[in-house]
C-alpha cells in the first residue's frame, strides 16, 4: 500500500508539470477559500472543523514525518495527540506555491506553512491532492513535511 501511495503521488506530480491546465477562477476561488478556511480553523484551536476540508474517508490519506495516515478519523486522531492544546498549535499561516490542474475534478497544490508558538515556531512545505466530490472540493491527500 506504501508502495502505491507513492506511485500514485509521483504520477499526480508528473502530470501536473506536465499538463499546465488554466483552472478556471471559480474553482481556483473555492480552492483558495478552502485553504482559509483551515488557517481560520486551527487558528481559532478548533480541530474538527479544520478537518472538515479533508474527505472524510477510510481512503483519506496524511504522510507526514512518521509515515503515511489512513483514514478521516485516523488523521483527526493523530492532529489531537501532536497538538493537544491550544498552545501547542499556535497559529498558521499558509503561502500557495503553486496550484494546478490534474483533471477536471482534481488539483494538485504545493504551498508552505509556517506555525508560530511561545514554545517554538515550525515551519515546512506540503502538497496536497485536492478532489472535487459531490459538488465540494476536499483535501484526499496530504503530504507535509516540517523544515529542520
């Protein structure tokens, strides 16, 4: 299943440098606005609504510096144990490095955060597979990786 999920990445990727599709406003627009709304979110220290910009699924997948997540509950989990208080999550802010079009329903977004905390500032990159379900854009994957 590694082994996939890594296929699956590097194809997405590829096709995104590839295939430089204009994305239409509206769609970049709700992309932009989904992306708010997960700094607005963990800002406020309200986890479960941060989540709600992911696909809540078994297929969901998170990697992150421990490995690969599966699952919706899984990921919401792990978010709650790294950052049990609102101290240690602190506050985000996003920067989109670039935002291309997979498919019609799919894009492909690499952006950097940066958390700023009394106890100590992250920062790092990430890219995310962003997926178009029933009418509502939603995170289905997400690789993020902090910066030494």
């Amino acid at each position: 299943m590694k082994k996939l999920t890594v296929v699956i990445l590097s194809l997405f990727i590829v096709i995104s440098c590839l295939g430089q599709d204009k994305m239409e406003k509206k769609d970049r627009t709700e992309i932009s606005s989904l992306l708010k709304k997960q700094v607005d979110a963990w800002n406020a220290g309200n986890l479960e609504k941060f989540m709600e910009t992911y696909w809540n699924s078994d297929s969901l997948v998170f990697v992150g510096g421990s490995g690969p997540t599966y699952g919706w509950q899984k990921t919401l989990e792990n978010y709650k144990k790294r950052y049990p208080t609102r101290a240690e999550m602190g506050e985000t802010h996003f920067k989109i490095l670039r935002m291309s079009k997979i498919d019609d329903k799919t894009v492909f977004v690499i952006g950097r955060y940066e958390l700023t905390r009394e106890m100590g500032n992250l920062a790092g990159h990430f890219t995310l597979i962003i997926q178009n379900i029933d009418g509502k854009w939603l995170i289905i994957s997400d690789h993020s990786s902090a910066e030494s």
